[in-house]
C-alpha cells in the first residue's frame, strides 16, 4: 500500500538506474514478495531518471509513494495514473529546512512548510525550479513576520500563511498586516491568514482579483473594507473571531458571495439592505450580540442555512416565512420563550436548533413540518411533549431532554423513523410500552432519569448502537443485555452496580463503556471476556485489587482506572499489545515494574497522585522513553556493582 523511493533504510530493494526490463522484473516481484509479508517496502535509489514502466501496475494499488530527495522524479507526468487516490510526497532539506512537497488527490502539487519554526521564508526555496511549479503552500504555525520573496513562486493558486481547522483550533504567524506579496500572485484563488495579528484588511484588498476563498478569522479586525465589493469572485469570507460590531450595507453589493461567517464577533446591528445578497447561500452569526435581526430577512431567496445562536434574540421577523429556501435554522442559546408562528409555515425547513432557550410551549402545528429530520429543543421549559410530532414523517434526531415534562406519551412510538432521541434530564421512571416500536433507533440518551429499573422496552431496540444510561441509579443489568448485539458504546456510569452479567461477553461489538463511579469493590470476571472493547473506564469505583484477567482484554487501546484503592497493577497488563492510554492516578501504587517497557504502543500514562517512587512522577510524566532509559540505567548499575538500585536483573533483561 506504500512505497518509499528513497535513499537508505529499510526493507530494501537494490539500486537500478535504467536497467533492462527482466532485471527490473525480478526486483518487482522480490519487491511483491515484501509487500505479501506486509513489511514496508524502501527503494534503495536516488538516481532516476524517471518512473520504472515495470512500477506503473503497482502505483494503481499505491495509496501513497514518498520520493526521498528525487527531486527529477516530480513531474506534471509522473501521476497519469487515474486510480491512485491519496497523495505524492517528495522530502528533502534546503537551507537547513526540512521541506515536503505534496501531490494531492486534487492533482495539485504543493509545499508544506507548516509547524517548521520559520522566522523567515528562506528564499533558497522560493528560488528553487522545482518548487516554482506548486499552486498551493501552506507556512501555518510559525513565527513568520514577513513572507519575502513569496512573490516569485508565480503559479500559486492557494497560500495559508494561517489556518483554522474543523474544530476549532488555529495555527497562525505573526505577520501583524497583509504582506505585500500577496498581490503579486496573478492566479491565487484562496487566501487564509488566520491567527496572524491582522488589525485591518487593507483597501487593496481589492487588487485580489481573482481571489475566491478569503479567510481572516481570530484576528483583530474591527471593520470590513468597502473596497471588497470590487472583487466579483469572492464566494466564501470567513471573518470569524474579530471584533467586528456590524455588517455594513455594502455588503448587499457582493453579488458573488455564498457564505459568510462572521461567527464570535461582537457584531450588534444588521444593514437593512444585507438581505439583498441574492446568491448567498450560508449565513453564520453565532456567538455575536445581536437582539433583532432586520425586518427584510424575507428577501433572502437563496439562504439555506442560517445560524445566529448564542445571541439575545426574542424573536424572528415577520419576513421571516418568505426565506423559501432555508433550510437549517440554529437559533439555540437565545432568550426564546416560544417557538415563533412563522416557524411552521417553513416547508423546507430540515433542521430546527432551539436548544437552551426558555420555550415553555411548541406549537400543534411543528408537526405540519414535512421535510423535518433534525428537532433539537434541549434544555427550555416544555411541559408537555408535543404530540403532533408523531406526524413529522422524516424526522429521526429528536432531541427534547432537560425539558419540564417528567413522561412520554404513547405517540412517540409513532416516530418509526427515528434514529437519534435524547430524553435525558427529565426525571423519567419508565417508557411507554410503545417505545418498543422504535425500532430503528441507533443512539439512545435516557441519563439522568429515575430509571433504576433497567426498561425492557430497551431491550427491544435491535438496532441500537449507543447507549447513554448514566445518573439513573441502576442497581443490576440483565442478563438479556447481550441480545442488543449492535451496541457499540454504552455508558452507565454514577448509577448503583455491584456486579455485570455472565452474559455480557456476548455483546461482540461493544467498543466503548464507561462504568465509572459504581460499586464494584472488585473488577467482574465477565468483563474480562467482553473482548471487543477498546475503551474501559472503570475509575471511582472502590477496586482494590486488579484481576490477572484483565490481561484477557486484548483489543483494549484505553484502560482508565484512577480514583480506586489498588497498591500493584497485574503483570498481565503488560502484555496487552493494543494498549496506548493507562491512567491509574489517585491510587496507592508504589512502584511500576520493569515489564511496562513491552507496552510498544502507549503514548500516555497517569500515575499522578500515587506514593510512586521507582520510577518518580517526573520519569513517568515524560512517557515510555524516560522510563525505557530510567530500567536501562539500573541494569547497568547492577552490572557496575553500584549499589544505588535495588535491582530484579532478571526482569528488566527479559523487559527491554
């Protein structure tokens, strides 16, 4: 699935430098052999001059090829391949900076320059031929203050001097302004500065004229530049996380525009006008303070999603049923008391957030909603389920928890569609028999109820993959648990078990489960069988000695045992191959011995708040490298006859 061609290293295969085919032949089928054995594969060379033709029927089922320092290998020509699906990577250092060169899966070739430590773009790459040829670099996450010479590399298309991920996160510089290198780039089409200090988008903002994608988001931009309606292929601006304190009725003009998100500023007015975007298509106000939204939100023909949550809004426009086309409204953590009137009459509407707002009542008419398959209203003051939502035929997310109500009626077993319901926080002590009709719920969230009977209506749901039972003060699972044999997460922990069911190893998919804070006293033998678990937290529930059985656990990936009264791990821990995450902070652990050294894949360890002395918490904390040096160093101690350590010989020559 991978091959390197690359100087040194690894399984390896001889030089060939434009050898005949048979020869070339033979290395390709030694080269098949290695691959069967499922040993990463190296090329021993640096001198091609081009792709082996023997190499093209593999490169099909390549899903990456990393070209070590064969600069003359990367060529528009080298990919003719249609079936390769992933990437091209080319590493080699210039100027003392490690540099990647990255085909990806869109064709286009590019240089990764980010997490580098850069003060300065050294200007022996920006001149090097090779590197002239990318349309797109990427310098996030350095110290960058200036980006000279970035001007020459002429066919970049795309620069991310910042950039902003999925959830959240942002890797920046400290450019503090726009450089004015950027204009020289006649083709470039997305622009994120991100994180980089930016006071103000210049006027010549405008000069971007072929820009499509402009993102400024965490910066200190307190205005919009008017001039940004000259640039007419503008289509998605992201000025998230500044300080602006309105959207200006310019604006109105960028008729190229489909999104924009303006989400945590502290925007406080709307233009009139705004509306007037007729191609916009996407409209993020989140986290602003923002009390109204204008009276001509109906003019927004076009505008499908919209999400203004975490303002001080009371209520909608009038206009507002004229937004045809919109199709996920998030109005969640406003100061809502009703659901608006206008709300029904929406017929496209598929998703409704009102989550965390103050609705005491939801309309009869919600049900009229034909389209709807997304319903969250978390946390309001409802006080009695809505019962015409039977009658919403495609909604299957229905989340209506930390409500008012304290029982469901028999309707809800009407909703056969649905696959995702949270009734937490409602003080629940049963279902209806009904629920049994949901038969094709994937996701069940009933924490926090008074459902210290396990409800055999549950038991019903086949098709149910994750279970949320916590805070219900649950005394005993059954043992007819295990016929919910799609579960891939259950979570029961704060209830009141002592003990699992002999049958819970039959659950052969369960992944996930948390049994944290229950009352244990010692781990159950059964869930030393559940074999298919990765994840296993049995934290605060009062063990105070771990089974050699919970050495069974072979798949398991995170072992989570903190806050119980145990003094020694099993040595059979050690030999769970899987493992990458052991916390057993907050117990009475003196000591970890030598055989930890074999957890090949751990990547985290907790052993805070325990007596540990050998190692210390400092060794530990550093991760298996100071601890694998910390057992080497005894060993040579012993074999010097210093008498610092006392020593088991036997066991750390067996461990490391």
């Amino acid at each position: 699935k991978r091959i390197n061609l690359r100087m040194g290293g690894g399984a390896s295969v001889p030089n060939f430098q434009r050898r005949p085919a048979p020869e070339v032949n033979d290395h390709m089928e030694r080269l098949q052999r290695i691959s069967d054995r499922k040993v990463k594969p190296v090329v021993k060379a640096n001198s091609y001059q081009e792709v082996p033709s023997d190499y093209v029927d593999m490169i099909h089922r390549m899903k990456n090829i990393n070209l070590f320092n064969n600069f003359n290998l990367l060529k528009p020509d080298l990919m003719p391949y249609q079936n390769l699906n992933s990437s091209v990577e080319l590493s080699t250092n210039i100027a003392g900076t490690q540099v990647e060169i990255k085909h990806r899966s869109d064709g286009k070739y590019g240089i990764d320059l980010s997490s580098r430590g850069l003060t300065q773009l050294p200007e022996e790459i920006c001149f090097n031929s090779n590197m002239q040829q990318c349309t797109w670099i990427n310098l996030a996450q350095n110290k960058l203050e200036s980006v000279e010479h970035l001007d020459v590399l002429m066919h970049l298309q795309e620069v991310y001097i910042g950039k902003v991920f999925e959830h959240g996160t942002v890797h920046g510089n400290r450019i503090g302004k726009l450089p004015s290198e950027i204009f020289q780039l006649p083709f470039l089409k997305i622009l994120d500065v991100s994180g980089c200090s930016l006071k103000e988008l210049p006027a010549s903002i405008k000069n971007l004229g072929n820009i499509q994608v402009l993102s400024a988001a965490r910066n200190q931009i307190s205005s919009i530049p008017v001039e940004l309606e000259q640039i007419g292929t503008l289509r998605i601006l992201n000025l998230d996380g500044n300080v602006l304190t309105e959207l200006p009725e310019f604006l109105s003009r960028c008729h190229s525009l489909r999104k924009l998100s303006v989400k945590n500023n502290r925007i406080v007015s709307i233009s009139e006008s705004l509306p007037m975007m007729e191609g916009l298509e996407v409209l993020n106000l989140h986290g602003n303070v923002l009390s109204a939204l204008p009276e001509s939100m109906g003019e927004f023909m076009n505008l499908s999603i919209l999400i203004a949550s975490d303002n001080k809004l009371r209520g909608l426009p009038s206009t507002f049923e004229g937004m045809t086309s919109l199709q996920v409204l998030g109005l969640e953590k406003n100061l809502f008391k009703f659901l608006p009137i206008c709300i029904p009459k929406m017929d496209n509407l598929r998703m409704l957030s009102f989550n965390f707002n103050e609705i005491a009542e939801v309309s009869e008419d919600v049900g009229q909603l034909k389209k709807l398959d997304r319903l969250w209203l978390e946390g309001n003051k409802i006080a009695f389920f809505p019962e015409t939502l039977a009658l919403a035929p495609e909604l299957d997310d229905l989340k209506i928890g930390g409500n008012s109500f304290t029982g469901l009626p028999d309707c809800i077993g009407q909703l056969y569609g649905m696959r995702d319901l949270n009734i937490s926080n409602l003080s629940l002590f049963r279902l209806p028999d009904t629920f049994e009709w949901l038969y094709n719920l994937q996701r069940l969230d009933v924490s926090h109820n008074s459902l210290s009977v396990f409800p055999r209506e549950i038991l019903q749901l086949k098709a149910l993959r994750e279970l949320q039972y916590a805070g219900n003060g649950l005394k005993t699972l059954p043992e007819e648990i295990s016929v919910l044999e799609n579960l891939h997460v259950l979570n029961l922990k704060e209830n009141q078990l002592r003990e699992m069911p002999e049958s819970f190893p039959r659950l052969r998919n369960l992944n996930i489960l948390d049994l944290s804070e229950n009352q244990f006293r010692e781990v159950p033998l059964s869930l030393c069988d559940a074999v298919s678990l990765k994840y296993l937290d049995l934290s605060n529930c009062h063990i105070s000695h771990l089974p050699p059985e919970l050495g069974r656990l072979r798949n398991v990936r995170s072992l989570i045992l903190d806050c119980n009264t145990f003094d020694t791990l099993p040595d059979t821990i050690y030999g769970l191959k899987e493992l990458m995450e052991l916390r057993f902070a907050e117990n009475g652990v003196t000591a970890l011995p030598p055989e930890i050294v074999r957890l090949g894949k751990i990547t985290v360890i907790d052993a805070s708040k325990n007596p540990m002395d050998d190692p210390g918490h400092s060794i530990i904390s550093g991760g298996m490298g100071p601890i694998k040096e910390y057992f080497q160093r005894k060993l040579f101690s012993s074999k010097q006859g210093m008498p610092a350590f006392h020593v088991d010989v036997r066991a750390i020559r067996a461990a490391i």
